[in-house]
C-alpha cells in the first residue's frame, strides 16, 4: 500500500494507462505546462510529451468535441475541465455527440472519452463557479458516471474509466485533491457500477458519494457517540447505480438519508430514494430522508454558502428525523 | 500636445491610483482571510478600463469578466460599497451575493462581472441589440481577456453584433496570458484584433498602458458607434503584474520575474505621474495629497466592510426569482 493524495492517485491512472496503451491521451486548459489547475496532471507533459498532453485554448466545446471526433476513429482522450462548471460550454458535445453516436450508428461507432475534472463548490467562489452538476450527467443516456471519494477509489475507477468503450463523466472535487489515503500497488482496477460500504452500522443508512462521503463518516463518528451506528455506502459510479449495495444495506438497517451537495430538484439523491422505494418499501421503517443543497445559486457571502451546503449537524439531523428521535 | 492639454489628466491619474491601492489592500485583506474565493486583480491594467469609460457617457452599458474591480472604480461605484462586496457584507454592491467576480450596479447601467471565460460577451451584444430597438443612442462596452476571443461565444457575438449593426464596442484586454497560457499557444493567429475580421468588423490597437492613448482612441470609436451604430472592436495591449487571482502564482511555469519587471517600466501610472511632473501641471506635493487622500478613501473602505452586517439568512431565497 502507498499513502498518497487524492491528486496523485489520478495522476497516476493517467500515466499508467498512457504508459500502457498510446491511444490514451490528455487534453485540457492548463494541463501541460502550468502542470494542471490543481496539479492532477503534474509531471506528465514532461513524460508523454506535448503531442499526448495537450494545452487547449478556453474552448470547452471545441476540444470537447474535438475528442470524440478523435475517439470516433480509435483514440482515446481524457479531457480535463478545469472545473465543472465549464463544462455546461461543452454540455451539446457531450451530450448530443458523445452519448449519442453508438445509438444513432446502430452501433457502428463507440465514443472511448473521459471528461474529468472538479465539480462542486470549494470555499467561497460564488454562484458560477460553485454547481454540482451530477446529476445533468446522470439523466444521459449513453453516459456513464462516476464521483470517486477516495484517493483507492479514484485511481481503480478513473482507470476503468479509461478502460471503458463509453463515455465516462467523473466527478472530483477541489476539497478531495489534497486529502490522503492508502492506494493498492501495482495495476488494479475498481469496476463502474460497484458500490462499497465504507463504514459498517446497523441503526440507519447514510448514502453519500464526493466530497459529501468524507461529511457523511463526520457525521457517523459523531453520531457513534451517542449510540447510533450509522453504515454509510458510497455508490462510487452514479450511472449505473449499484442497487443491490445499497438495498442490502437498508434491508439492513431500515432506514436511509441520502445526502448530496447539488440541489434537491430532480437530484441524484431522488433517484436513489425512489429506486428503494420502489423495490423494498416493505423494509423502510421510515421515509427516506434526503439532505442537499438548497435550492438556490451559491452565494458568496460566507455564512450564506454555508447555509446554502450541506453540513454534518444537517445530516444528523436527518439521521434522527429517519430513527423519529426528533 | 493642445488637444492633450484639454484632457482631464489628473482625474485619470487620481483614478488609477485609487483602483491600484485599493487592489494593493484588498489583497491583503485576502492575506488575512478578510476576503475569499477566487479574487482577480487589474494591478498594471488600470488605463484600459479608466481611459475607456472615462470616453463613455456615464449612461453607456458596461459589461464585463471576473477581473472587474477596476472597471467598477472607473464607473464609479463606491469603493466603500466594493469593498464590502469583496468582505461579503450586506452592504456591498451585490449584496454580499457576488463577491469579487460578479460586481452589479444597476443605477450605473454597471450590468455585471461575469466568471464563465467569454460567457458575458453575448449579454453585450444583446444590450446592443435593446439600444436599437428602443432607439436609444447609449452604447455597451464590453471587457473581456484576450483568453476569450477563441471561444464560440465571442465569435456568435461579433457575427451577432456586426450582422445586425448593433452599438457595442468590443474591448479585449489583452494582457498576454490567460491563467498560465501565453497567447501564441491558444489563439491561432497572434495580431488579436483580426479576430474582428472574421465578422466584417472594424478594429483598432490601443496602448493599453497609456491612458492617454486608449482616452482619446476610445473617445472617437465610442462617438463613432454612437453615431454609425455599428460595432467596433479595440484590441488594448496591456499586462497583469500579479497572479492570474490571487490563488496563483505571479510569475513560475510560464513567465519570469525579469519579464514582469520589464513591462513595469512602462506603467501607466508612473509614467503619467512623471508627464505631468514634468510639464509642472502638477507639483509633488500635489501628488502626495493625492495619495494622502486616496488612502483615506481605502482606509475608510476597509473599515465600513469590516464593521458591516452579514447579509441576513433571508437574503438566501430572497434573489432568486423575482416576485
Ligand atoms: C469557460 C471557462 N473556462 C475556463 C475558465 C477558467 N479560467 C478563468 S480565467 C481563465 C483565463 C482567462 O484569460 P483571459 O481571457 O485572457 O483573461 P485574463 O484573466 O487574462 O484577464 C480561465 C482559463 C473559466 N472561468 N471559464
Ligand atoms: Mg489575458
């Protein structure tokens, strides 16, 4: 086991697979020579060279599409956003294009693309700049997903990410690129579409992916000291959804808060509730409580954002709404 | 030389000044954690935005990106007020809503900082469009880097604009970089201003360093839209002295200090101290009130944002749709 930073684990999926396949190639604002906007890259322009790690003007759509054209005929791009929220520049490409040509080809064409990069607020940069957008992403079909939490997590998924025939969204977070972890050596994968429990309880289950996994193993410790033994599942692939992960949990449990940073209308956390519900009703003794942001633009001023975000105190909150101790 | 002579010179220099101190303190304040977020400083830039909407009526639009405090300051926005937008105080601009990148001041058709790279480009042309619709004769301004003019929203712009003959001008700052990327590695051609003949545009250079010449060029192209209502756009040569915001680095991976060190010598606001130290139209002692003054007015700032009210947790929901 290594002991690195989240950033580096997805630095090193990168590498590793330049290394072992010469159609993968990174593109993107600022990845080669300033080394990456938040470091994820650094190093490899001096690797693989600038044919294979590709600064791009500000031209979210133009690059985006770009690299389907160039996965359409056999390559193989990651394209780094710099944030998320430029992606929304690229959202027709990724969307129209990418998730579609396998469909509308008969099958005749497959788009092998990673769009990687932050999504989610970090501290303070206001309305434009703070969107979690996962779920946008998961209404695609044609997409998949994936919103790793940790650093084992996100180099095995990115990975198989690069790996995949599809085109594979991921989500990081600027909040998670400095927090450590042990990461397997050697090649290793995690599959898209597994689950993984990250903590064991028996009293309710906290589902949570992001960033909001490391709030959700917050809140779990706190609660443990007043005797509540939360299990909290972290989904790691939001399309396709782990289902039975997560059912076994409840099934477990009985009870289950879902909690996600982006906003609650129409949000990744209601897909989640609503597939529970639907397939084991009969277990809940409790409705599922959801915990998201609110359903409002991000404000700058600070104690706005922090209203405006999901916190620990407002999942245990929910936690004891969901065990009627409140 | 007497033409020049009618030009408010000093209001320019005192107006420069006041943007530069004022970003030299919000930047500490930034130190201290008074100010957070992303905070972009115009430190090196201040002639492009003073000499330009000095060259505007106090009624034409402005528009413009994240790097937006100097802009505010020229059009006259109160300092006090921006700063408290920077502290995210109930009492800023925005209401403590925006923060640095998103100034708004409706009463002084101030239309906004905008943070998504070339995004707002097409809100100019669309003020444009409302001028000509409404017959009014105002005219929008609209700021961007030189990092925006490759994108698809600047060139649906300028087609728009130019197709439709709407009064926008157009003013890239370019100042060289965008984050770390030098322009010769993200725009394919290198004279920025050709970018406007794409569109049937005309376009012009301005010493973006020299207030003096971006005053008197932007004066005429401004008098010119108004009356021809067709769009201009204006290419100002310029340079950042610091980081891209205040998370980077000033020089590192993409520039040296020595480069850096190099373009100050060409500053705009020594160089216009020293032309009018020369030509006796002002005297040091003058100058030095000047700066008295303008510290008071940054003080002042400082202190009306630090003793401001947080917004209320009403303000969270109040924004978001109108009633
Ligand atoms: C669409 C989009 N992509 C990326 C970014 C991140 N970003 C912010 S500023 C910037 C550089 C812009 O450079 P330029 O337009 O030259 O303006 P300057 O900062 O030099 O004033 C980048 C890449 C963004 N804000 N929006
Ligand atoms: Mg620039």
């Amino acid at each position: 086991m290594a002991h690195i930073a989240y950033r580096e684990a997805l630095g090193q999926a990168m590498s590793e697979e330049m290394r072992r396949d010469d159609k993968v190639f990174l593109m993107g604002e600022e990845v080669g020579f300033y080394q990456g906007a938040f470091k994820v890259s650094r190093g490899m322009l001096e690797e693989f060279g600038p044919m294979r790690v590709i600064d791009t003007p500000i031209t979210e759509a133009g690059f985006t599409g770009a690299g389907i054209g160039a996965a359409m005929v056999g390559l193989r791009p990651i394209i780094e956003m710099m944030t998320f929220n430029f992606s929304i520049l690229a959202m027709d490409q990724i969307i129209n294009n990418a998730a579609k040509i396998r469909s509308m080809s008969g099958g005749q064409f497959k788009v092998p693309i990673v769009v990687r990069g932050p999504g989610g607020s970090a501290a303070r940069l206001a309305a434009q700049h703070s969107q979690s957008l996962e779920s946008l992403y998961c209404h695609i079909a044609g997409l998949k997903v994936i919103a790793p939490s940790v650093p084992k997590d996100a180099k095995g998924l990115l990975k198989s990410a690069i790996r995949d025939d599809n085109p594979v969204i991921c989500f990081e977070a600027q909040a998670l690129y400095g927090t450590m972890g042990d990461v397997p050596e050697g090649d290793y994968t995690i599959p898209i579409g597994a689950a993984d429990v990250k903590r064991e309880g028996r009293d309710v289950t906290l589902i949570a992916w992001s960033k909001m996994l490391l709030l959700c193993l917050r809140a779990a410790e706190q609660l443990a000291q007043q005797g509540i033994e939360a299990e909290v599942v972290d989904p790691r692939t939001l399309r396709p959804l782990d289902m039975e992960t997560i059912l076994n949990s409840v099934r477990k449990t009985h009870r289950a808060v879902i909690v996600e940073e982006a906003w609650p209308y129409g949000g990744v956390s209601a897909e989640i509730s609503d597939r529970i519900t639907h397939e084991a009703l009969d277990i809940l003794d409790a409705p599922i409580e959801r915990v998201t942001g609110e359903d409002v633009p991000i404000p700058y001023a600070k104690n706005l954002e922090q209203a405006a975000l999901p916190s620990t105190e407002k999942i245990i909150h929910a936690v004891k709404k969901a065990m009627y101790l409140e | 030389m007497t033409s020049k002579q009618k030009l408010p010179l000093l209001e320019f220099l005192r107006q420069m000044t006041l943007i530069r101190r004022f970003e030299e303190k919000a930047a500490e304040m930034y130190a201290l954690g008074k100010i957070a977020g992303f905070c972009h400083l115009y430190i090196g830039e201040e002639a492009v935005a003073v000499g330009s909407i000095a060259a505007a009526n106090p009624d034409d639009y402005i528009v413009t990106a994240y790097r937006d405090h100097g802009h505010a300051l020229a059009r006259g926005l109160e300092p006090k007020r921006v700063m408290a937008e920077l502290f995210g105080k109930a009492t800023g601009v925005s209401k403590g809503m925006g923060g640095s990148m998103h100034l708004f001041d409706a009463s002084r058709n101030f239309m906004g900082g905008y943070a998504i790279v070339g995004g707002h480009i097409p809100l100019a042309t669309g003020i444009g469009f409302a001028m000509k619709y409404q017959k009014k004769d105002q005219v929008a301004l609209c700021f961007f880097g030189e990092g925006s003019v490759p994108s698809g929203n600047f060139h649906e712009a300028l087609n728009l604009a130019s197709l439709w003959r709407l009064p926008v001008v157009y003013i890239c700052e370019n100042n060289r970089f965008g984050m770390g990327t030098p322009v010769e590695r993200s725009s394919a051609i290198y004279d920025i201003a050709h970018a406007a003949r794409a569109h049937d545009m005309p376009f012009h250079h301005v010493d973006g360093m020299d207030v003096i010449d971006v005053y008197t060029q932007m004066k005429e192209i401004i008098d010119g839209v108004r009356s021809s209502k067709r769009p201009i756009f204006v290419e100002a040569r310029t340079y950042r002295y610091m980081g891209h915001s205040m998370s980077d680095p000033a020089h590192g991976h993409y520039r040296t200090k020595a480069e850096i060190d190099e373009q100050k010598k060409r500053d705009p606001i020594s160089t216009l101290q020293k032309r009018l130290l020369e030509a006796k139209e002002i005297t040091p002692e003058e100058v030095a009130k000047m700066e008295r003054e303008i510290q008071d007015i940054v003080l002042e700032s400082v202190e009306f944002a630090d003793k401001s009210p947080e917004p209320p947790l009403s303000a969270l929901t109040e924004y978001v749709y109108s009633p």
